[in-house]
C-alpha cells in the first residue's frame, strides 16, 4: 500500500494562475480531507468529503474546489491562487469515524508569488 | 464555533524529566487525537481517545481524556532527545467529519 500520495510535492505558481492539487489513497478509505497549514495556525480544514459523490467546506473553503468522483482520488483545485494562499497542503483520509484516526499525506508545499 | 487550545505551544525540557502538556476545546466532542510532526514532515498519528476516561499509552507517551472537563493530558515521562517534535491535538465536531486542530506544541528536548 502507499497510503496517502500528494503531487506535486512543491509548486510555485503566478497571482491569478490555476492548478490541481493531487491526492490519492489505495486503502478504499471512504472520508477524505484537505487542510493547509501555516506557521502559528494549526491545521486548518479546507474541505472534506464523506463518500464518492459527497463532499462539503470547512472552515476556509474560499478559493478553493473539490470534487471526489472516485474513493480513491481527492483533488483540490485552487481557481485563481492568491498569495495569501501560499501553504502547506495537507491531505488525509480514513476509513470511518468510529476508531480511526487519519492517515496524512506528505504535504505539496505551494508558494504564490 | 468549536476552539481547541494547546498549552503551553513551546516547551524546552532536559533529557530524563517528565512533563504534562493539556488540550483544551469548547464544546461537546466525539474524540480527541493526537498526532506528531517532524520538521518539513508529514503528521503521524499518536492517539486516538473515544471516550471519557480513556487512557493510552505508547513508550513515553501517555494521552488521557475527560470529557467533562473538555481537556485531554499528554504526559511525557522521562523524555529523550527523540521525542523532539511539534504535538497537536485534534477534535471533532459532533456529528460531523470536521477535524480541528490546536495550534500545535513544539518540543524541544535537550541532552
């Protein structure tokens, strides 16, 4: 199993281009998450999803979609990057609410510039 | 609006002692995890608590819950240099699958 694989790993992108963040889990996992992550913040949840077809925001959705058409695949995708978006992407996933925690991918670091 | 509040978010510590950090939140809550993070890495997961009561334990690591009291402990017992990492603490908010984390506790401990 690789568990959770983000890529890219790193990505620097121009105020005002659009990109795909990429995550996927081979563990038939059915709750997903994205969250980034700034110094001093914590980690804060973007979107999440329960299920294939079924996704919902977070706390800061705002220039940021997600769609989950397979359990395995979970993209981000951010519509017009802003510097203030410039992160530490996390993603995650489990297999239900009852007894597990979640496993983290290793992180896209994302500056915008 | 569930807060989840991590004391103290720095602690320097010598090798061999022992120490009790505390995750506070706001509301009623499912669960409390614990996770670990290296530098430039990703979280690892430490604990998972489920109920009121809860105790677990891994090496020098013990994670307790009250539910009452809305607060969880990790207890460091004889630390190492290892053990060298930010901690935080995540909660759920009932009945949904948002996760919210503390801001994090970075450990630091000294030879």
């Amino acid at each position: 199993n690789a568990g959770v694989t983000q890529t890219p790993k790193f990505q620097v992108l121009k105020t005002g281009q659009s990109m795909t963040l990429q995550c996927a889990q081979d563990m038939n996992h059915e709750y997903m998450s994205w969250y980034r992550q700034d110094p001093g913040m914590g980690l804060r949840l973007i979107h999440y999803s329960v299920g294939a077809g079924i996704t919902d925001q977070g706390e800061v959705p705002n220039g940021y979609n997600v769609s989950r058409s397979t359990t395995e695949d979970f993209p981000l995708r951010l519509l017009s990057a802003a510097p203030s978006q410039t992160s530490v992407y996390f993603c995650a996933s489990r297999p239900d609410r009852t007894y597990y925690g979640y496993t983290f991918g290793s992180g896209t670091r994302l500056t915008v510039v | 609006e569930l807060k989840v509040e991590q004391n103290p978010l720095f602690l320097s510590m010598q090798e061999g002692k022992n120490y009790t950090i505390y995750c506070n939140y706001s509301t009623t809550s499912d669960r409390l995890y614990w996770y670990r993070q290296d530098p430039g890495k990703s979280l690892e997961s430490l604990f998972v608590l489920l109920s009121n009561g809860a105790v677990k334990q891994e090496g020098r690591l013990m994670a307790s819950l009250d539910t009452k009291a809305r607060l969880s402990t990790l207890h460091i017992t004889a630390a190492v240099h290892d053990l060298s990492a930010t901690y935080f603490c995540a909660v759920d908010i009932s009945g949904s699958e948002k996760l919210v984390f503390g801001k994090g506790m970075k450990l630091t401990v000294n030879p």
